[in-house]
C-alpha cells in the first residue's frame, strides 16, 4: 500500500515543541508566565548590580558593551581610590578637594546617575510588561523603580552633596597658598571668635584659642589667650615688630584682641598681598606671645558658630554653675545688665546654638576667664561630638553653616591633611592651658611674663599626653590654689580629671537653684548672693 497519504512531518517552533530550543531572556514570546516573570527580576538585578549586562543578554549588545565599558571603568577608578583611601587617605581627600577635580567628579557623577537612569528604562523596554500577568506587572515595576532610586538616585544625591561640599571650601578655604608645615612636630591653629558689626571697620576678636594637634599622634592641646592680654609679643619675623619693637605695650587699651582692628585701619601697608592683615598680625602676637609657631587662622563669626553646633544637632556638657543668658546693658560703665532673658541650668544639659553661644560668651556675674573655659568645653564638645555618622546624616547643614566661617588663611589644597589629621585626633584626651584663671593669677595678663608663658606652654606641649605631668614647682605667676597647666594642683599626685566635679544644683542650706531664685535675686539689686551661687559656673565638661 502506497503511503501517499501519510501525514508529512512539519518542524514545531519553538514556542510548539517540548523542548526549549529559543532562549526566553532574548526571545520572551510565548514563555510561561513563571519564567517571564523570573526574566523581568533578573534583568533588574541585572541592570543595578553590572549596569549594561541585561542588555548583553537580552539582545541589544551594542548599547550593552558601551555600558559595561562605563561600568568597568568607574569600577576601576572606584578600586583606585579605596586603594588611596588605605595608603593615602589625605592623597584622595585632597585630590578630591580640589576645584577642578570635585567639579569633574560632580558632573561626573551626574552623568552616571542620568546614564543609569536610561539604563534601567530600557532594561524595563526589554522585559515587556505587556507579556506579564496582570499581577505581576505592578510588582514588577514599583521594583525597578526603587533599584532605579536606590542606584540612579544615590549617584545624583552624591554629585548634589559633593556639588554642596565643594561650594562651602571654596567659601571658606584659599584656593591656593603655601603649603603649612609642622613645628617642631605639630600643627598649630588659632582660632578667633570675631564680634565684627556692621558698624565697624576690622574685627575685634572675642575670644582666641590655639588648637595645637601632634602631627603624628594626633595629640591635642587647647591654649586659651584672654583677650584683655597686655603687652602681647610679636614673633621675630613679624612687620609689627618694626611699630612695637618690645611688645604691644602702647598703654591700657592696647589689649591684644584690639591687634586686630588697629593693623586693619593703620598698617594694612606693612602686609602687602595679604588678604586680612589684621587676622596675620593677631595671629603674629599669639605665636610670639606663647613662643609657639602658630600656622594658620580660622575666624568664625557667632552668628555662624550658632547655626553649626544647630546643624550638628547640638552638643552635650556638663555644667558646673547656672549661666545667664544675659539682658540689655543697663549701666555701661559697671558693666551691669537688666534682667536676664533666661538661665543654662548647672549640670547634663544639651545645648543647641542659641544656648551655647551664650553659654560660651556670657561673663555676667563672673570673670573673663569662667567665659574661657567654658569656651573651651564647647571647643572640645564639638570636636568629640561631631562622629562621622552624624556628618553624613547631616552633611548638606553642617556644609551650608560651615560657610559663615568668615575666613581662614589654610588652603584648600592641604584639607586631606588636616581632615587625616583629625581623624587621628577623634577619641583622644584634650589637654587644656589657660593664661589666666585657674593657670595663672587673675593679676597675670595684665603684667605677664613671657618666659614664664613660654615654659608651661612648652610643657604642656612636650609631654607625651600633652600636658600629663604636673606641676612640682610652684612657678612665678601661678596661682596658689587652681589647677596647674599640666592638669594638676602643684604637688599633687594624680592629677584630676577636667570632668571630675560636683554641679552646684543647690545653696549651701541644700535648698534647689531655680531661676526664679536667681531672679529674684536680681529684682532685689543683691548681685553679690547670684555671684556666690554661680561662682563654678566656669567648670564644665564634654559628655
């Protein structure tokens, strides 16, 4: 029998045979509904952590290499920099810090956030959705949305942050300048807290502070200058030498925080090509008067020392008297205030820039040097506060605040050091000298002996600790009875800690300080009971 009329064998496609001769990735029509669905995850995944793989799979090979070149690519340069990161982190933070590398790595970054972005819209083209089950496309794309915020998103936030960060250097740091060197193995900061009002021409300096920081150890030292300092010593190299040979001895007013002012209206012409010589001739009679090389300067106006320690989130003390936040002038000759617009209550407190602005500049009902070392807790409250998770979480206000630093003569070329340098710092003990209360006599900077300051500054300095050891001596110009500048009441073993006091809370009868008491002290005229009750309002401590 003919077989005429068997049925002729037809090739099946391979959407009709059993076994899986296309592949679904490049070929998804006809697939079952679970391996679409597997597809479209995989090519998501694909696209977030190789960008340019899923379009090599599925098909579109031209526009996949391009991208994995790309990715290859900053791959590499991001193994470089974890390389520096580990050798050379100042290298990388000062190649990054500079104005035309930060603005490259900006647009950069920028480019790769929009690149990634088309990246995952065509990767989304290629899944399809249309072949999907109606329950899964939802699924499908709320999850290439976030891999899409979670990749794309992060690069553009991290070019707008740099983009933040490389406008508030530019606004506080020189461009260019000298590179700063170590002396005699340490770098030395002056920091000056400036009153400058718009009716008056040159800051006066409400405070000074030399932040002195071992430059391989990392151990720091904060040396406090009153501002009432009388005849300050210029360094041997300084051109106000050649107006005060034998110091800044021009009569009462001649405090060394009027340095500043004076250089700025009268002898701008001895500093040729200095951008503020009031702040190089300050910073000029701190070094000679402390016998240190002082390198670099930072001013920071109050208004901007307010809005970072708010950006900061505030910082923790511990307080050791009641501090006022003082009124209105009332008798300027006495220097006696109105009623107080409110109180710091002694003990745990945290302060947001309000209240510790006045809580390091209010000298109401005590001395100057009870506003020094209060200044110096706040110093040392925002150096041990200010961890690298709160950076980052609030980098964008700590950057805007750090521009109201008015200026500073460090370049910005030489930030990877400092930023090294402090992050050595972080977690160590800081050491603290006064020259004043309680270091020296409240007599002392009004007749100070220089030698004498030279000494306990370099004591203080050479010490292992920065200033562990204590005193044996008694030394001329000491007080009796405070701490020494070592940390210690001379002749005494061990010296105690800064921290280790007892908040007065109380009277002398027990009964609880409140502001209402202290108020009414204040109604009544009798200054003298609120200056017996706020007498230790000088001790303070960083938590």
């Amino acid at each position: 029998m003919s077989n005429s009329y068997a049925p002729t064998h037809r090739p099946e496609s391979p959407e009709q045979s059993g076994r899986v001769l296309s592949d679904p990735v490049r070929h998804p029509s006809g697939a079952p509904a679970p391996v679409l669905t597997k597809r479209a995850f995989v090519l998501i995944l694909l696209t977030l952590l190789v960008p340019g793989s899923a379009q090599i799979v599925a098909g579109q090979r031209r526009l996949g290499r391009v991208a994995l070149r790309v990715t290859f690519t900053v791959w590499a340069l991001a193994l470089i920099a974890v390389l520096l990161l580990l050798v050379s982190r100042s290298t990388l933070i000062n190649i990054l810090a500079g104005p035309v590398p930060s603005l490259l790595l900006v647009l950069g970054l920028a480019l790769l956030a929009i690149g990634w972005a088309a990246l995952f819209l065509n990767t989304l083209r290629l899944i399809r959705p249309g072949l999907l089950t109606p329950k899964i496309r939802p699924a499908v794309v709320l999850a290439l949305v976030l891999a899409m915020i979670l990749s794309s998103g992060s690069l553009g936030y991290a070019a707008y942050l740099l983009n933040v960060s490389r406008d508030a250097i530019g606004s506080i740091f020189s461009g260019s300048g000298p590179t700063l060197e170590p002396s005699e193995g340490r770098y030395n900061f002056l920091m000056m807290g400036g009153d400058a009002g718009a009716d008056r021409t040159g800051r006066r300096p409400d405070s000074l502070s030399v932040i002195s920081v071992d430059a391989k150890t990392g151990s720091t030292a904060i040396i406090s200058v009153p501002r009432n300092l009388q005849n300050a010593q210029f360094s041997a190299d300084s051109p106000m030498r050649q107006v005060y040979p034998d110091g800044y001895n021009c009569g009462d007013e001649c405090l060394i925080n009027a340095i500043n002012t004076e250089v700025t209206n009268q002898h701008q012409d001895l500093y040729p090509g200095v951008a503020d010589p009031g702040a190089q001739a300050t910073l000029e009679a701190v070094s000679g008067t402390l016998g240190i090389k002082v390198q670099a300067y930072v001013l920071v106006d109050m208004d901007g020392f307010s809005k970072l320690i708010d950006a900061m989130g505030g910082i923790r003390i511990k307080a050791g008297g009641w501090v006022p936040i003082s009124g209105p002038m009332v008798d300027e000759a006495n220097g006696i205030h109105g009623m107080p617009d409110g109180w710091i209550p002694a003990g745990d407190q945290t302060l947001d820039g309000f209240h510790a602005l006045w809580y390091g500049r209010s000298r109401e009902f005590v001395d100057d040097y009870a506003r020094i070392q209060r200044q110096q807790c706040v110093q040392q409250a925002m150096l041990k506060q200010l961890d690298p998770a709160k950076l980052l979480a609030k980098f964008e206000d700590i950057a805007k605040a750090g521009t109201k630093v008015v200026e500073s003569n460090i370049s910005s070329g030489q930030l990877g050091s400092f930023v090294d340098l402090a992050m050595k710092a972080k977690g160590q003990d800081v050491s603290r000298l006064t020259i004043g209360p309680p270091d020296f006599d409240a007599a002392f900077s009004t007749s100070p002996d220089f030698d004498v300051i030279h000494q306990r500054v370099a004591k203080l300095l050479a010490s292992p600790s920065a200033g562990a050891a204590d005193d044996t001596v008694m030394q001329p110009g000491t007080a009796a009875g405070p701490l020494s500048a070592a940390g210690a009441a001379p002749g005494t073993q061990p010296p105690p800690s800064p921290s280790d006091f007892t908040p007065v809370t109380t009277t002398p009868d027990g009964q609880p300080i409140t502001e209402e008491m202290l108020n009414q002290f204040k109604r009544n005229g009798d200054e003298q009971s609120i200056r017996d009750l706020v007498a230790t309002n000088g001790k303070c401590a960083p938590l």
